[in-house]
C-alpha cells in the first residue's frame, strides 16, 4: 500500500513538473515569436524610412526642375503635389485592397510560421 501511496506521489509531482514546463514552453514560444514580428516590423520601418526620404529630396528636386521649366518655381510645387493629392485619393478609395489587406495578410502569416 506504501508503494502505490509513493507511486501516484511520483505521478502527481511529475505532471506537476510537466505542467510547469509546457507552460514555460509556451512562454518562450510566445516571446520568441513576438520578438521575430517586433524585429521585422522594425526593419519595415527603417527602410521606409530612408525610402520615403529620398523620395522627398527627389520630389523637391522634380518641382524645382518642372518649375524651372515653366518659369516660376511654386508652379512645379503645385503640380507635384497636385499629383500626390491624386495619388492620396486613389490610395483612400483603394486602402482596403491595396494596404488594409496585404499587411493584415503579412501580419497573420508572420505570427503562423
């Protein structure tokens, strides 16, 4: 009767000990995979950011130049930005296929893998 007393002691602390480590394991997934999507999405942002500055300085540098060209400078500012306010516009009516889609898309498949 000892023995089997000891036994299902045994038992007990082992899936105690089993329950404590799938949850540690659970634990360090969870961060692991937070850690991947955080550092993605990190180096997403830096290198939009360098993308979107030099589109700036080449965006200041197509206004001076079509300015330049039609004889006063603000006239290429216009027109540069007319052509980013049709661009916005576009983008706004198309956001759920062209943005809203692809990164939730990405976001869902990143946390899967």
């Amino acid at each position: 009767m000892e023995n089997q007393v000891s036994l299902v002691e045994v038992l007990f602390e082992r899936t105690g000990n089993y329950a404590k480590n799938s949850l540690e394991l659970y634990k360090l997934k969870a961060i692991n995979k937070s850690a991947d999507v955080i550092s993605s999405l990190a180096v997403r942002i830096v290198v939009i950011s360098v993308v979107a500055l030099f589109f700036i300085i080449l965006n200041i540098g197509v206004a001076l130049w079509i300015g330049e060209n039609l004889g006063k400078d603000y006239y290429g500012f216009f027109i540069v930005s007319g052509f980013y306010a049709l661009v916005g516009l576009l983008l706004f009516t198309f956001r759920n296929i062209l943005i809203k889609r692809p990164v939730r898309d990405s976001i869902i498949m990143q946390a899967l893998n």
